[in-house]
C-alpha cells in the first residue's frame, strides 16, 4: 500500500516537471515556416538567375496581308532581350541593335513563288533602364532620375493630403481628390471638391448677390434683393 503511494506520488511530481519543462521552453517551432525538405523532388535544381540578356526569342515577322497569298515561314528565332532585373522599377532593353533581312517564299494565287524580304530587329546588347522614363511623366510631375520615377513637386500637399480621411492623393496630377465623387445630390446642392460633401447651391448665389450689391449702396435694401434670390 505505501509502495504504491510513493509510486504514485514519484508519477505525479514527475508529470509536474515534464510539464514545466515543456511550457518554459519557447515556443519558436509553431511560428517558424515549415521546412519543405520532405517534399523535395530528386530532380531539383539550384535557381539561376534569368539576367538582361540577348536570348533566343520567337518573333512574328511582320508580313502584309494579301488576299490569296501565303507567306513561309511567318516567324523566326531571334536574338532579343530578355531575362529579369534585380528591381522592379528596372527593365531589360536594347542598347545596340542590328536589322537583319530574312528571306521568306511568298506564293500567290495562280501558284507562283517569289523571295520576299521582311526585316527584324536583333538585338546585340542589352541594358537594365529605369522602367518608368521622363516621357511617362504627366505635366504636373517631374522625374526623379535617381529613383526611376516621376513624382509630384508639392510634397506638403501630399502629406497634408494624406491626413484627411475624406480624400485621397491623385499621383497624376498631384492633386488632393475627394473618395468619393458623388453626383446623386439632391436639387439646389453640388459636390464640393473642397468639404467632399453636397453643399447647398445658393450659399454661393447669395454670396455673390451680397458682395454685388453691399458695394454701391449699405442702405438695408441689399437686404431685401438677398432674400428674394434665396427663394
Ligand atoms: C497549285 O499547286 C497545287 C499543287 O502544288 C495544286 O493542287 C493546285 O491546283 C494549284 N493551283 C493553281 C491555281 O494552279
Ligand atoms: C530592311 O533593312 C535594310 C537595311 O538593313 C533597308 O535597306 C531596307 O529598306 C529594309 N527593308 C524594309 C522592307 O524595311
């Protein structure tokens, strides 16, 4: 009986440590992405990098399209440039190029054949450019050389615009534009660009009737034209 007691016991502050053992030990397993190593295939292979560069590439040669004539072939192997760029702003094109004139048999209607020349740009060289050039720029941007970029020149007003809730920073005109455009307001109302609400039209209307009027006579009369343009 006090064999099986102390057995029991020795179970339970065994069980207690096994526990604090495992809870204090961090938990870094369950956020650490599983490692694939049990699913890799046996023909894998280590990934190259496809760099800017000439490479074989099927072009459509640009023939005319006449009623009755066959072309052959209509597209050749050439070298142009391809591969990917180390950043998404870059691209890979041209910096020296050649024509070279194919050769191609065109056959007309009544079966007679006939050497027809077509020309394709091979590319010798490739460079990696700025994605985005000066001539993408819209007129109220300016190119940022050094970033690849066209970006608007009024910083603050992007910035400040960024803050309002109500609106948002249009890039190509570098405008601060309302979310939400809506011309579903009621009769006597317009959009406003400004509170991005539908204000009420005659505010304007009366405003200018005042100012109109206040100015040659102060009498209490302007008063009364006021009111008669609200109705
Ligand atoms: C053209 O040649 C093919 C065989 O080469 C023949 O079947 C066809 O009838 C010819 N067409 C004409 C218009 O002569
Ligand atoms: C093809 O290119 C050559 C120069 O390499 C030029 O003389 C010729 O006119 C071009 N032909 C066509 C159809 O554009």
């Amino acid at each position: 009986m006090l064999t099986k007691t102390v057995f029991l016991l020795l179970v339970g502050l065994a069980t207690v440590a096994l526990c604090a053992t495992t809870l204090s030990q961090p938990r870094r397993s369950t956020r650490r992405r599983p490692t694939q190593t049990s699913e890799v295939p046996s023909n894998t292979i280590k990934a190259e990098m496809a760099h800017c560069q000439p490479e074989k590439k099927t072009v459509e040669l640009d023939l005319p399209q006449e009623y009755g004539t066959v072309f052959f072939p209509t597209c050749v192997r050439v070298e142009q440039c391809g591969g990917c760029c180390g950043h998404p702003l870059l691209t890979c094109r041209p910096s020296s190029t050649k024509t070279v004139t194919y050769e191609v048999t065109k056959t007309t209607a009544d079966n007679i054949s006939s050497p027809y020349y077509v020309n394709v740009t091979k590319h010798l060289k490739c460079e990696e450019v700025c994605l985005e050039t000066e001539q993408d720029c819209t007129p109220s941007q300016i190119y940022d050389e050094n970033n690849c970029e066209c970006i608007c020149e009024n910083e603050e007003q992007r910035q400040a615009c960024q803050k309002s809730q109500d609106k948002l920073w249009d890039k190509d005109s570098c405008t601060c534009k309302c979310r939400k455009n809506d011309d579903k307001c009621s009769t006597g109302q317009s959009f406003s660009q400004e509170s991005c609400t539908c204000d009420d039209l005659y505010q304007g209307v009366t405003a200018w009737t005042m100012l109109s009027r206040t100015v040659p006579r102060c009498d209490g009369l302007d008063h009364v034209v006021t009111d008669r343009t609200k109705v």
